[in-house]
C-alpha cells in the first residue's frame, strides 16, 4: 500500500508560469527506499511537469499526456511515470504552464516501499 506524498484536484496555474514546489512536510525526504509514481491529467494541452530527486531532473518539461475537465483523476488510467529512488531523497514537484492562458491539473504523487 503507498503513501500519498502530495496531490491537488483543480490546482489552476497562471499563463507562463511555473508553480512552488508542490512537495513539502513528511515525504518530503523519503524515509525508505520506494517506488516514486506521478499521476496527473490536465486541463488542456500546454501543462508540463517538472520532478527532482535529490536535485536531479527525472522530469524536466514532460507534457502531461491525458487531458479532460478536472477533477476526475484515475491512478488506473492517469499514470505518467515511475521512478525507484533510494532512502533519504528529496523530492521536488513543479507543474509549468506553456500556454498564454491559465490551466487547471489533478495530479497525485505517491510512494511505495520497494523492501
């Protein structure tokens, strides 16, 4: 069973901008060795996402590939990525919007140990 590290439903990003790092408190450094998994469905098209671990891009701009009204995020159909990551890690988490216009995203990342 995972552990949800952070998620929004409808978080609104403004035209040209990227948002604060979306992963604070408890996991914000992992306590275990873990499966580190990205779910996100966008708005529209235009809405990238950004994921470090430990400083380094294992996303840098990847567009989030499923789109729709918001709000209706299914970990079964809205998986982007997976990424095992050892004990100890800083996860940092940035949704960037390319568009001249605001998007709105639903995104969960969550952990699972791999022990």
């Amino acid at each position: 069973m995972g552990v949800v590290v952070s998620a929004q439903t409808g978080i609104s990003t403004a035209a040209n901008t990227k948002s604060s790092d979306q992963i604070t408190g408890t996991y914000q450094f992992v306590p275990y060795e873990c499966e580190l998994i990205v779910y996100a469905r966008g708005s529209a098209t235009g809405m990238n996402l950004l994921l470090f671990v430990n400083g380094q891009a294992l996303m840098n701009d990847v567009a989030v590939p499923f789109y729709g009204a918001t709000g209706g995020l299914s970990k079964n159909d809205h998986e982007v990525a997976s990424f095992i990551i050892p004990a100890g890690s800083r996860i940092e988490f940035y949704l960037r919007n390319t568009t001249g216009g605001a998007l709105t995203t639903d995104y969960s990342v969550d952990i699972e140990a791999t022990e």
